[in-house]
C-alpha cells in the first residue's frame, strides 16, 4: 500500500517479512527484490528482477550452506588471517603540492585552477 507524505513521493511500508523465516526456506520472491530496488532508487526491468531474484536467492543458499559450518570453539576475528597487522602508515600532516606543481600536468588551466569543459548550462544551474 502507498502512502503520501506531504510535499515528497510515495511511501513503502518496509517489507523485512522475509527476514524471519527459517534460514532452509529463507527465499526472496521478486516482490522483496522490488521493494530493495525503490529503496536503492533502481529502476529495473522485469528481466534484470527476475536475474536479479534468481542471483539473490542463489546467494542466500550458499550462505545457508556456509551456516552449516562447526564453528564451536572457532574465536571471532577481525581477519582471515590472525596475525594480520595493520598496513597503513600513521597519519601526519605533510606538506602538499605546490600549485604550479598540481597544475603541471593540466591539459587546461586558468588562474590556478584546473580548467574543464562546463557540463552544466547556465539555464540548468538557474533552475535548481
């Protein structure tokens, strides 16, 4: 059922319904795909609904075989691998680039900036 806000477009009541089902039958039918698809604002033709459901649903099921695992006694980890350390560098402040540096490689530019074709046009910017 849709609903109206004032001033915005419809509304749809959240389907998580198929959430609760035991997770052997947990399915998604293309009603739920359609409804992740308006929360996604993704306009999807009935084959990409039907490939996508099908996709989906053959997901779930691995991880319904995945759930089949014996993981008793298995501590929980942050990684695959245990001893994994992080690899960033700490942060610091570091001086950047000077601009004429930044600009080098500039195939177009104009008093210190880069310059690009406009993609907007002036009535467009106008009426927003």
């Amino acid at each position: 059922e849709r609903r109206r806000r004032p001033g915005r477009g419809p509304v749809y009541p959240i389907r998580v319904d198929f959430l609760n089902q035991a997770p052997e039958v947990a399915k998604l039918d293309r009603e739920a795909v359609e409804h992740v698809a308006f929360l996604a604002r993704l306009d999807l033709e009935a084959a990409e609904l039907a490939a996508f459901t099908e996709q989906l649903n053959r997901i779930l099921a691995h991880m319904e075989k995945l759930n089949e695992v014996a993981t008793d006694g298995v501590p929980p980890t942050f990684h695959a691998v245990s001893e994994h350390k992080s690899l960033l560098r700490e942060d610091r402040v570091e001086t950047g680039l000077a601009t004429d540096q930044a600009l080098a490689g500039a195939p177009d530019r104009q008093s210190g900036f880069f310059r690009v074709p406009r993609i907007i046009e002036a009535e467009e910017q106008a009426g927003s």
